[in-house]
C-alpha cells in the first residue's frame, strides 16, 4: 500500500514538474518574442537612419524655405558637416546679415557662435531654428540614438506596406519626446513622421519626399513640416550636393570654431 502511495507521489510530482516546464518554456517563448519584436523594430530604424545620412562622415546642404498662411516666409541656407551622427557643425550661408553664425553639435550639446559674441551660446536641440524646423532636426537626425523604438503595427497606404514605429525618448534632451514613424517595409525608405510632446500633444507631421539616388543609396532630398497647431504653416527642407568627407574630431570643438569663418 505505501509502495502504491509513492508510486502516484511519483507520478503527481512528474505531472507537475511537467506543467511547470511548459509553463518556463511558454514564458521562454515569449521572451524570446518580445525580443525579436525589439531587435525587429530597432534594424527597421537603424535601416531608415542609414537611408536618410550615410553612417560615414559627409556634408550636405539644406536651403529651408518657410511658408505661413500661404505667404512665402523665411529663406535660409546651411552647410552641414556630420561625423558618424554625433557631432555636426552647422553653418548659417544665406542670408548674408545671418552668415558666419555656427552651431555646434557634440553628442546631444548644442552651442551657436556668433560672430559679435566672444562666447559660444547653449542651446537646446528642440529650440526652433527657423519655421517649422527645431535645431536638432537639421543638427541632429540621428533617430537610432535619441529613441527606444516599438513596433506597433503595419498600415497599407495607396497600395504599399509601412512599418509604423513608436519613438521614445532616450532622455529629456532629445529634440521630441515622443515620435510616429512610418516605413517602407520593402524598401525601409521613410515615408513620414508625427513629432509630440511630452503630454503626447501632436506637435508637427513631416513627409520624406523626392527620393534620388545618392551616395549608393536612394535618400529623400525633400523634407516637408507642418505645424500641427498652426494651419498653413509649413517648412521645407531641400538637400543638396551631399558628399563624403574627411573630417578631423578637432573641428568639433568650441575652440574651432572661430577658424570656419
């Protein structure tokens, strides 16, 4: 009869050490899930960064062009030197009362020197440049290391399916809290972009337009921004003459700056 006993002891005890592998393995499972969704939704990101700016150092030009309320607005042109995403200078070329400004980027610090100022001025990256664009949206568009990204489903538009990546902020001082970024899934070109606040407020909308091949990839040269808030505000960003090039980490310091006039 004890024999009996340990006999059904035994087998209980194997039933549940069972039950409580499938349920290790389930949970295995879903970790592994929960894994490959994130390191999914961080290679669709790290795909349309290296759409939008080669990884390698270069220079490109951006001419912004402000429309308010249907009446042409500010004009401005810029020359950007970018290494690796991290460090950017950024060099005010028109208009002429407005030339020999630089603004400095190092990591997520931003500075300006001003040519009748002895001492490089703090900035933030989301302090507005001109119009509807911010400092870090022309200084730094570095999306892979400003945000945590989510995958949080597919839409099909006009016939194509996007990734749509939810953005969130790594810190305070990245240029938006929070960002929607939808994505080609053939192609991972991308296609727009929503901007919030902290509050979730929706703050601005972009579209990536007129792609063109350059550097051996096919970039949007067009960037078009529209405040949400303001009807018929809107900015635009043309980018032009992009190319490689050599630049020395000396550059970007405050130091220097005073020798790219």
């Amino acid at each position: 009869m004890r024999l009996h006993s340990l006999f059904f002891s035994w087998i209980a005890g194997f039933i549940l050490l069972i039950q409580g592998g499938v349920t290790f393995s389930s949970s295995v499972e879903e970790g592994v899930a929960d894994t490959k969704t994130e390191i999914s939704a961080q290679s669709i990101l790290e795909r349309a960064d290296e759409i939008r700016f080669p990884r390698e150092s270069f220079q490109v030009n951006v001419a912004i062009s402000t429309v308010s309320s249907g009446q042409p607005g500010d004009q401005y042109q810029y020359q950007v030197l970018s290494k690796g995403n991290e460090n950017s200078i950024v060099r005010i070329t028109e208009p002429a009362s407005e030339r020999g400004q630089v603004i400095l980027m190092k990591g997520r610090d931003l500075w300006i020197f001003m040519p009748s100022v002895s001492q490089p001025i703090r900035l933030s990256l989301s302090q507005r440049l001109t119009g509807q664009v911010a400092n870090g949206d022309i200084a730094r568009a570095n999306f892979t290391g400003d945000y945590h990204p989510q995958l949080l489903r597919t839409e099909s538009i006009d016939g194509q399916d996007f990734y749509v990546l939810g953005l969130t902020g790594v810190d305070r001082s990245v240029t938006y809290q929070k960002v929607l970024l939808w994505v080609n899934k053939s192609s991972f070109r991308p296609f727009k972009a929503e901007f919030f606040s902290v509050s979730g407020r929706l703050l601005k909308t972009s579209r990536y337009e007129n792609f063109d091949t350059i550097l051996g990839e096919m970039r949007p040269t067009r960037i078009i921004m529209e405040d949400a808030l303001k009807s018929g505000e809107i900015s635009v960003l043309d980018y032009s003459d992009m190319k490689l090039r050599e630049l020395p980490d000396k550059l970007f310091t405050k130091d220097y700056l005073k020798k790219l006039e």
